[in-house]
C-alpha cells in the first residue's frame, strides 16, 4: 500500500451522501484539490451516463472533464481523480476501471452494502504501465 492519500472531511461526506443516492446504480464524479498537493478537498458529483445497465458501470460524459478544466485553469487547482461506487460488490477496481483509467489520477472507489448502508472506501492508482492499480492508504481530515 502506497500513500497516504489525504481526503477532506467534506470530499468524503459527499462521495458517501452519491453512493447512497445512486443505489442501486453506481454514483461518480471528479475529485479535486491543490495544483501543488496530494490531498483531495472537494468531490463533486457527475451523472452516470453509461449506456447500459448502471449498476455495474458508470461513465462521466467526456464534456464534463473539458468543462472542468476551462473551469480550474488558472485556479491553483485541479483534477486530482475520480470517484465512483461499487454497489453490493467490494471496492475494488474491475478491469473495466482499468481500461478506462487516466495515469496520475486517484481513484476512489465507495462501496454500498445495502440502501442506506454503506461499506469500506479505498483509494487507488493507476501504475505507470497502466496493468494494474495501486492500493493508496487514505486518510479522512
């Protein structure tokens, strides 16, 4: 395990408040924080706009990754990751997750147990070859 990952108390609450209101689908969205840092202080939510069934997928419209760069430029900011739930299965990346995986990003990945009961949180990073992930230790400040 690689890390720590610091996640602000309120990047956290608003992941585990998309997870819960998405179920049974998967809830996602993009991560934010400090041009010049590792932490993450803010997750905003995106909608699900996979084509499919959305309780095993989840896709963020390629628009919304371009709006939110015009939006961070010049900021200080930026796109630190992504985040997405994993609904009645662990939170662990599937290959899908790995295909569609961006190298220096953080993934952070929710899972829900149940409606209204949420399960573990875990973050990851995409390795350099891009042929797996790391598991990141992940503080909660």
């Amino acid at each position: 395990m690689i890390g720590p990952l610091t996640l602000s108390r309120a990047a956290h609450d608003v992941i585990r408040r998309e997870a819960l209101r998405a179920f049974p689908e998967e809830g996602c969205g993009f991560l934010l924080g400090p041009a010049d840092g590792e932490s993450i202080d803010e997750a905003q939510p995106r909608p699900n706009v996979h084509p499919g069934p959305r309780t095993r997928r989840f896709v963020i419209d390629g628009l919304e990754y371009v709006k939110l760069e015009d939006e961070l430029e010049g900021t200080g900011r930026r796109l630190a990751g992504v985040f997405h739930s994993h609904p009645l299965h662990p939170p662990v990346p599937s290959e899908t997750d790995r295909e569609a995986a961006w190298p220096g990003l953080v993934y952070v990945i929710q899972e829900v147990l149940a409606p209204g009961r949420l399960g573990e949180l875990r973050a990851w990073r995409l390795r350099p070859g891009r042929d797996a992930f790391d598991a990141l230790e992940c503080r909660v400040d």
